[in-house]
C-alpha cells in the first residue's frame, strides 16, 4: 500500500485565484478552461499595470520549502541522490503510472521532511529543479490525456490523425496547450505536445528530427546536462501549463538557442523570475 499522499503546497492553479476561480475537482472541460482563461487574463491585467511585485506564491509553493528565489541560483553543489528512488529515475514517459505516482509521493515526502527539520541538502534543491521540470512535464501529459503507450519512443501523437479525439479534447485545453497548425500537420513524437510553449513546439517541428538529437534536448530541458551547477534546464515557478511560470536557463539557451528562437513569452517570463532574484 503506497504511502498517503502528504500535501506540500498549494495546487498550482489555487495561487492568487478566488474562491470562485478555484478549478480543483471541476469536471467540466468548458467551465475549468473559462477560469484558467479569466485568471490568466486578470494576472495578465495586473502586470500590463506595471505592477512589480510577482504573484503570491507560498513559502511551498514548486516545493522550494523557504528558500528563497535568490537561493537557486547561488548552489554549485553536486547531485546528492534522493532516497528512496533517484531523480535520474524520475521521466514523463509514463505520466499515468503508478511508479510515477510512487516516485512524486516519495519524492515530496522526503523534501517535506528535509524542509521541516530546517535542514535541506545543497543537493535537495538541485534535485527540487529537476524534480519540478520533470513533474511539469507530467500534468501536461495528463491534461491532455497522454498514456504511457502514448509516450513510447517509436510513438506518434494523435494530433494530425485522429480528428474525433482532437475535436474532444481542444476545448478543455489551457491556451497555452492547444496545439498549433504544425502540431496538426506534422508528425510527431507526443512529447512535444506537452511543451506549453507553442513557440517551441513549432521550433522543434520546423527542425528536421535527424539534424539534432532528441534525446539530449529532453534531458536538457529537465536539467540533465553537466553544468557545473546542475540548473541547464527550464525551472518551472508555478502552473505547470502556465508559459509565464517557465524559466530558462543560460546554459540551455547556449546549447539550444534555435529552441528558443522568436519566444517573446519565455524570454519574458525568464525576465521576470531572473529579477526577482535580484539578476539583470
């Protein structure tokens, strides 16, 4: 019997909403999607005021525990592996499984302990960045009802070919997920369906997939590559479909600069969270 599930923060979409914005346990695609559109839009209103401060996010909020946003770029430490299962170990290859379930509950609880006792390791936060990217990646694939079957490496995404499925499932997608033009025409592994980001989906599928390797791309989005400080990845601050809560890293702008071609909304949002931290 795995262990209950201990809860850390703040469901992603309860943050700065109202009571009657709140989406946890709306079944209905039509009604949840009207509020992640009207939340999205009154935090869009409030930075257009030029309001500076960032959103309310808890001390748990991304499972960062106290640390302070300053905090994650000041670590140089080498990875520690997490008991009782490795980070390394930790994909969105499988999104609905109950090893990836496993892993979070596990995961979460060793940093809710480690958080708790005031005593985190160097290498907890490092693995906290990865673990975030990672877990972003796996409500994505579970917003759009990505199996893992779905997910398997010779796998094609259902978007150009199977009209029903696409007709039904649009409409209860955040706009940042509803797929593009090239998303519906090109084929593609399903991985890049879960990128909220359209600007890099349509990168990727622009590129020819024998030019670069895929591989490496979704390793170092999560963080993967060796970078002496471990953060080469996208960091991920809060909604998981929300393309304002994306962060990018210099290391992986440098080695994947076509990625993040003529994407406005990523160079923002890295903005954003970089002066947060007090960084230019």
């Amino acid at each position: 019997m795995p262990p209950p599930f201990i809860p850390l923060q703040l469901m992603p979409q309860q943050v700065n909403v109202s009571t009657e914005d709140d989406w946890t346990g709306t079944s209905d695609p039509r009604a949840r999607k009207k509020m992640q559109n009207r939340i999205h839009q009154r935090i869009r209103r409030q930075r257009m005021k030029g309001i500076s401060r960032p959103p309310r996010i808890p001390n748990t909020q991304s499972f960062f525990g106290d640390c302070q946003l300053s905090t994650v770029a000041n670590f140089s430490s080498t990875f520690i592996e997490v008991d009782p299962l490795s980070i390394y170990s930790f994909t969105a290859c499988e999104p609905e499984s109950e090893r990836t379930e496993r892993f979070i509950i596990h995961f979460s609880t060793r940093v809710h302990a480690e958080f708790t006792n005031g005593s985190p390791r160097a290498g907890m936060l490092l693995s906290l960045v990865q673990f975030n990217t990672t877990r972003a990646l796996v409500m994505n694939a579970r917003i759009m009802n990505i199996t893992s079957e779905l997910m398997l490496p010779d796998a094609q995404s259902r978007l150009p070919y199977h009209a029903i499925d696409r007709a039904a499932m649009i409409p209860s997608l955040p706009s940042s997920l509803e797929p593009t033009h090239l998303q519906l025409t090109v084929s593609h592994h399903p991985w890049v369906d879960i990128l909220p980001l359209p600007e890099i989906r349509d990168n990727i599928l622009r590129r020819d997939e024998n030019s670069y390797d895929k591989k490496a791309l979704c390793r170092d989005l999560r963080g993967f590559q060796d970078v002496a400080n471990g953060l080469g990845g996208m960091i991920v601050w809060g909604d998981p479909s929300d393309s304002e809560a994306w962060e990018v890293t210099e290391a992986f702008a440098s080695k994947w600069p076509w990625v993040i071609q003529d994407c406005p909304r990523l160079l923002g949002s890295t903005r954003y969270w970089r002066s947060m931290r007090g960084e230019s």
